[in-house]
C-alpha cells in the first residue's frame, strides 16, 4: 500500500497534462471566421478575446468572442488558430503570453 498511493497521487497529477496533449486532427478545413462587432468593454483593463470556430467531432461550431480581464500585468493573447498538419487541421488553443 505505501507504493501504491505515491504512484497513484502521481498518476493523477499527470493526468490533467496528458489530456492536454491529445489532439484532434480534423480532415475539412475550418470556414472563415465570422466578423464580431464588439461590444462596449465591461470597464477599464479588459481585451478582446477573438471568436474562433471549434469542432465538436461533426461540424465546426462558432465560440463567440468574449472580454476578459489578463491574469498578470503586460500579459498579451495569443488567439486560437488552426494549423495544418500532413493529416488535417489541428486546432491550437488561444492562450495568455
């Protein structure tokens, strides 16, 4: 038992990091984006996080855009964006720099 549950605590902590690796590779390119119009900020400090389109393993689905608020000072948005790969296209995740 006192193997066990150190390989079990880890096993979980990695599991969260292992799913972030999977991807799924979408043979039909993604439509073009859809132009937003964007409304007022909610109050001083926020950025506008793009709309992108995702897959839900059928169709491709539109993810309005949406305001927020950066986590850190000077933190910048690096959009989603779909890349394509030998097999298809990959989305890559939007995340903050």
């Amino acid at each position: 038992m006192k193997k066990f549950l150190p390989t079990l605590i880890l096993a979980a902590a990695l599991l969260p990091a292992a799913s972030s690796f999977a991807q799924v590779v979408v043979r039909v390119g993604p439509p073009a984006p859809i132009v937003e119009r964007r409304p007022v900020a909610p109050g001083p400090g926020f950025v506008w996080i793009d709309g992108y389109h995702r897959w839900d393993g059928a169709r491709y689905v539109w993810v309005p855009g949406r305001w927020d608020r950066p986590p850190r000072p000077h933190a910048r948005w690096v959009p989603h964006r779909w890349e394509h790969r030998h097999d298809g296209w990959v989305l890559v995740e939007g995340h903050w720099r």
